[in-house]
C-alpha cells in the first residue's frame, strides 16, 4: 500500500486540521530519503505553484523520486499557460452543459472553490470533471457565459487562504479521497496494490466472479492486495500501483479514461491506451496486418456512400461474406450476408452505426483458436466451438449464447497458429492480448486481436488452473519493480 505524505510550506498551515504523521513541511521533505521501490503518494498544498517555489520544487522533487504527486509538473506548467485553458477543457460535456444551464439560469458568471474534485452539488459534476483532467487540490473555478458555459480561469488556492467553512469543506474532501489511505491497515502488509476495475452489470464480462475471486485470492498469497473498483471509484484509482481492466474496454468510454489515468499516474496498467485504441479497431488492424505480412482472411474497406465498392466486395469475396463494424466486440456488429441483396440491406445497417466497415472473406471452421499472449510469449491456448446452428461462437440471439470450448497447453497448438498470433499481438504493444485465429489445412488467418481477453474459471486456466492467475499477477508485479508502465 503506498505511503501518503502531504506537503505545506509551513506546518502552521496544517494547523487547522487533525495533526497527522503524514504531514511535513517543504524542507523536511526536501531532506526526505524513502527507500528505493517504496511507493509513495505526495499531494502538494504548498501555498504557491509558482516556477522555481516551493510548491513547484515538490512537485518536481516528488516526480525525480518516482513519488505520484498532485499536482504533478505537467498540471502545473498548464497552469501557467494562463492565456488559455488546457484543450481537454476547451468544451465541457454536454451532460455537464446541460446541468449548468438548468442550474445556473439567469447568471453570466460563476466562481466556485473544488476541494480534491468536490463542490456544491449543482457544480459536483463539472469539480470531477476538471479535477479528472487537471488534478489540482484546491481550484477557483470561474465559468462564463455567452452561448454555452465555458471555463475562463481555473486558479490554484492555498490551504491558508481557507476560511472556517471551507476549512471543513476540504477535510472532508480530503478524508474521503483518501479513505484507503486513512483506514486501519491490515494485519498483513500488502507489498503492492491492484485496482481490478469490473462492472458486476455487465452482461458478457471478460472474467467471471470466480476468476475475479481467484485474482484476489491469488494476489493476497503473493503480497498483493487487490480491490476490484467500478466507475464510480475514478477519484481513488492513483492511490494503486497497478490498474488492470476485466471489463469491455472501447475509446468512448470510461475504461479508456481509467487506463490514460493510470498511464499518465505512472501506474502499470493493462490494458493500456495505446493497445485499446489498437485493437477496438479492425480497420487499423487490418491495415498494420497487410503492412505487416500477419496471415489474415482477405479483407476490403467500404466506405458509406460508395456502392461501387459493395459491387467490388461481393466480385472479390464472392458469397458468403462477413460485414464488421470496426469497434464491434463479442462477435456484435458482424454479419454473415449470402447475396447481393443481403449485403445491400446489412451494410445500411451498420453504415449508420460507422462511416467504413470491413469486408471479408467467409472461412468455414468448427473452431477459432484464442491464443493467450503475455509480453510476448504464448500464455495459453483454447479451441473455441461455434454457437449451435449458428457460424460464430457467439450467438446472441440464442439461449445458449456460446459454443464449447477445450483448452489446452501452448506446445500442443500446431506452431503456424502460435507464430501469427504471436506476431500479431506483438504489434499491438507488449500487454496481454487474445488473438483469435482460423485454421483451415495449412491456412492459418488472425482474425482479430482482442486488448481485453477473456479469462473465465474452467475455460482459459483449464490447462494451467491457478497458475494462469500467478503468471499475469507476477507480470504485473515485475512491470511495477521495473518501472515498465506498459
């Protein structure tokens, strides 16, 4: 669990509040020696972020250290740049607009304090969603309205500006942000910490509740403490040293908010951005595939608009042909068309849903290889069995959503299939990947690579059992003592 240490410029700042062995004034940390590979958190209330002060210095320190620091140098150097607002908080989300509009009506200009992402609760949604982009303890916030409303400054405040209401405001704030912090340690001391972010709601999940246990309990035996979070939890997320996502993970969603979190927090995370932008899109798959020479399926890009190119397609491919959506996961957004009228009527289907889809050649198999790759080397193997009377292994329209499955050790799957989806999760990063493969004689086709592979109690560590679990916490934990964020 990692150590908090806060940061003033003088210990008469914190003396408002609690006293608190996590306290320290500047010099004495400027003094401070932890001990190589102690993971620590540092949130800096020095009175002032100003270039080359004090609050500048802790930061700076608190980043050559390998200490997580809020705020850290890149925030504050934004802040400098008091000209403009940072472009992530250009434009608000039209969520937030639209709560400011309702809540703020008749008014032209506010100003509100945000303790640690905290605020009244008309402004609560917009103090998260700057503290989420701009970590920053304490900011005047100041919005303007012509149009719409838009940030036009957002100012640091120094913990000894405070007034007695706002002094409560922010130990309150402070309390709840660091709850795992500040609650009794257990018996047991955890050498690491690991947020397992997971929706109990989601109805296909890419792990089980027996294999998210089995990650616990595993992880409790190899001195890591691991918490499974939900969305909910983004606010506590920088107080673990590893993020790992069992949940669907897509660009426009909040798992990719978690994972450039993590990643900008020097956490060690899987799945990483890059390999989530990578692999939840077939058409830059499909093109790094071809650059690349991985054995796939043939495959054509249709762009919404051009009929030219489905008339193309369909004299290409020939019938059957599989139309995909490029974000699609779990086998959505495929479908298997047999004639002209049916690919007609399919892609203005998913054209509305995308401006390009992938056209591909229709490979008959009874199974997909799914080859687990860890860092890359073959982690483990899985024949996946199509769905009863359907094509693919999953069939969502049917009771029985899946086919069966038989796992088993890598040195059994012939080599062709090993050595494609290894080079082809070697291109999407150094994570741990699922790459889905056909073969057919001596054909082998990657079909995809998936950043968020499944790994489900008596199906992937059928083979390996608990040992799968040990082998990817362990890799996490070498990432951590390596300084390998991804």
């Amino acid at each position: 669990m990692a150590r908090l240490i806060i940061v003033v410029d003088s210990l008469k700042d914190w003396g408002p509040y609690f006293p608190s062995d996590n306290v320290m004034s500047f010099e004495d940390y400027l003094k401070l020696r932890t001990p190589r590979g102690e993971r620590v958190r540092v949130i800096n209330l020095c009175r002032s972020y100003r270039y080359l002060s004090k609050g500048y210095y802790c930061a700076l320190l608190a980043e050559a250290r390998d200490h997580r620091v809020t705020p850290s140098v890149r925030t504050i150097n934004e802040l400098r740049q008091q000209e403009r607002i940072p472009p992530s908080l250009a434009v608000l989300p039209d969520p937030i607009q639209k709560r400011l509009k309702e809540t703020l009506a008749g008014q032209t200009s506010v100003t509100f304090t945000a303790f640690l992402g905290e605020a009244e609760e008309h402004l609560a949604a917009l103090a998260r969603h700057v503290f989420e982009l701009l970590a920053l303890p304490l900011a005047e916030i100041t919005l303007s309205y012509t149009r719409k409303w838009r940030i036009e400054s957002i100012k640091p405040r120094s913990i000894s500006s405070l007034d007695d209401t706002e002094q409560t405001r922010f130990a309150e704030a402070m309390e709840r942000f660091n709850q795992r912090i500040w609650r009794k340690p257990k018996t047991k001391r955890m050498r690491y910490s690991m947020a397992m972010l997971v929706n109990p709601k989601e109805k296909m999940p890419p792990s089980d509740a027996k294999a998210l246990q089995k990650f616990v309990r595993i992880g409790a035996k190899m001195g890591i403490e691991v918490d499974m979070i939900e969305k909910r939890d983004f606010r506590k997320l920088a107080e673990y040293d590893i993020l790992f996502i069992r949940e669907t993970t897509a660009i426009d969603h909040h798992t990719f908010k978690f994972a450039r979190k993590a990643e900008a927090e020097g956490m060690v995370v899987i799945d990483d951005p890059t390999s989530i932008m990578r692999c939840t899109n077939k058409v830059f798959m499909a093109d790094l595939f071809e650059v690349n020479n991985v054995p796939v399926p043939r495959t054509l890009i249709l762009t919404r608009g051009h009929r030219e190119e489905l008339e193309h397609a369909a004299t290409v491919l020939g019938f059957p042909l599989v139309l995909k959506v490029p974000d699609g996961a779990f086998s959505r957004g495929v479908i298997k068309v047999a004639d002209e009228k049916e690919l007609a009527s399919a892609s203005a289907e998913l054209f509305r849903q995308s401006a390009l889809l992938l056209a591909q050649e229709y490979l008959y198999t009874e199974f997909d290889w799914r080859i687990g790759v860890l860092r890359g080397k073959p982690l483990y193997a899985c024949k996946y069995y199509m769905a009863r009377d359907h094509w693919q292994i999953y069939n969502h329209a049917a009771r029985s959503a899946s086919g069966g499955w038989d796992t088993m050790p890598t040195h059994e799957v012939p080599k062709p299939v090993l050595q494609a989806a290894v080079k082809a999760a070697n291109l999407m990063g150094n994570g741990l990947y699922g790459v889905d493969v056909k073969s057919s004689g001596d054909r082998v086709a990657v079909i995809e690579v998936n950043d968020n592979p499944s790994i489900e109690s008596d199906v992937e560590d059928g083979f390996l059992g608990d040992e799968l679990y040990r082998l990817i916490l362990e890799d996490l934990v070498e990432r951590v003592e390596m300084g390998v964020v991804r």
